[in-house]
C-alpha cells in the first residue's frame, strides 16, 4: 500500500487532470469514481479499478479491494482531489467500460430509454438513476454532449452508471436498432396530439427524449410508432427532460405490472 501527503505528487495531479478534463478521460482511458456506495456498485458491475485512494479521516466503513491498488493520502491531499462537499473518503480511479448497441443483452420485451443530445451532466446521472429505478433494460444516448464517465454524471446517477447498461451511438444507427428487434418507437414532443397515457408500453419498446431547448431531430419523429407528450396543465410549457423521462418511464412500469 502506497501513502502520499502532497498535493504535488504526479498521481494526485493527473487525478485531478480527470476530474477536469473529458479529453484526458478518453485519452486515457480512465475516469474516477467518489464515493463508498458508488465504487461499490462499480466492482459489483466489474469495473476495473486501477487505484482506489482513500482517507482514514473521513472513512466510516471499509471497502474490500486488492491491497497494491490502494493508496491513502492524508486529509489535505484528499480536500485537493474530491468532488464532494461532504467526502467519505474514498475516491476510485477506474478503467472506462464501454457498451456497444450490439452487445447489450436484452429482455424478451425490454424497455429501453433514449437519449438525443442532453447536454446536462445532472440531468444524465438523473435519467440513468430513474433507468436503474424503474428496471430499463438500457440507455441509449446518441450525440452525446455531455461526457457519460464525467464526475457529476455519476454523482447524479448516485451510481446507477454502472447498474444501466449505457450505450452511446448515433440516431441513424440506434434507429435500425430498434427495428432491427421490433423496438417501438415513443418519441417524446410538445408538438404530439397524444397524450403519454393513451399509448401502450406493454411490448418492446423505447421512449426517446431529445434535449430541452431543441427536442428530437427530424430522424427521431419520423422514425416514431407514435409520438407522445405530457400535457402541461399550468404556465410551465415543458419540464425538465429528466423529470419528463421520469413521468413517462414509470407509466410504462405501471402498465407492466397490471397483471
């Protein structure tokens, strides 16, 4: 086990240069991980972790990993390095895991949620952690903005990014996917006459969501089976995309589960 006490030491500098930086993430082919439950949720998805840095100041419980990936750093080093406002001490270095469309292992009737060019890190974590919620088979995301292995993406998903298989691909390719295996297509819009309440998800299917300011691209409406909405019923015109995914996910459980 390695101990370090300076911020100027080049493992705490690069830790920080991914915490920065999406490019250095991709370059490297690393990204990190705070948090006890979240790395937790990491290795159960067999993440791999290249180092896990740990305080003894703030750590409350043990996290069980190989002795020569740890790293204890003291108090000051870890303030330098964490992303949280209230650290528990535990802060992973990890090797990215990419899903390809081909390789996610679906379920007779699945239910997929995708995602156009949603630029919020938060509101990504948040529908990655509804995904986990409601049993999704998978997230797509196609024109990814915001970089899926960004810290505040996992925060948000308070580790749901490693419990969804997440695949990123473009529209033209996620579209034949879901034709491909007979998806139907719920396009979410403003402009829809129905309502997300009067269609039926009880078969395969995937609800697809664009971003906030600009919607679904053209490809998306005319590929859709039916497009949906959720009726606005005061001053607001829209919600937020990933209370929207929210709403609509959980309709879709609640048609599932009616026997």
């Amino acid at each position: 086990m390695q101990k370090i006490d300076s911020p100027q030491n080049p493992k705490i500098k690069n830790i920080i240069k991914l915490r920065e930086s999406s490019r250095e993430r991709k370059e490297q082919g690393l990204f990190l991980i705070e948090g006890h439950r979240e790395i937790s949720l990491a290795l159960k998805a067999s993440v791999e972790i290249e180092n896990l840095i740990y305080c003894p100041e703030y750590i409350k419980r043990e996290l069980a990993i190989d002795e020569e990936k740890i790293i204890e750093v003291s108090k000051k080093v870890f303030d330098k390095i964490s992303y949280r406002e209230n650290p528990d001490g535990f802060l992973a270095v990890a090797k990215i895991k990419e899903y390809q469309l081909e390789n996610l292992q679906l379920s007779g009737k699945p239910l997929i949620v995708i995602l156009e060019a949603v630029e919020k890190p938060g509101n990504l974590g948040a529908i990655l952690r509804t995904a986990d919620a409601a049993g999704a088979d998978a997230v797509i995301i196609n024109d990814l903005k915001a970089d899926l292995y960004n810290p505040n993406v996992i925060r948000a998903s308070q580790g749901a990014v490693f419990t969804v298989p997440a695949a990123v691909s473009s529209s033209a390719q996620t579209i034949k996917f879901c034709q491909k295996n007979q998806i139907k297509i719920f396009a979410s819009t403003p402009a829809a006459v129905k309502e997300y309440t009067k269609v039926d998800y009880q078969s395969a299917c995937a609800i697809v969501m664009g971003a906030e300011d600009q919607g679904l691209s053209e490809a998306w409406l005319k590929a859709a089976d039916e497009k949906i909405k959720i009726k606005m019923r005061g001053k607001a015109d829209s919600l937020n995309v990933s209370v929207s995914a929210a709403v609509i996910l959980f309709e879709a459980v609640r048609q599932r589960d009616i026997k």
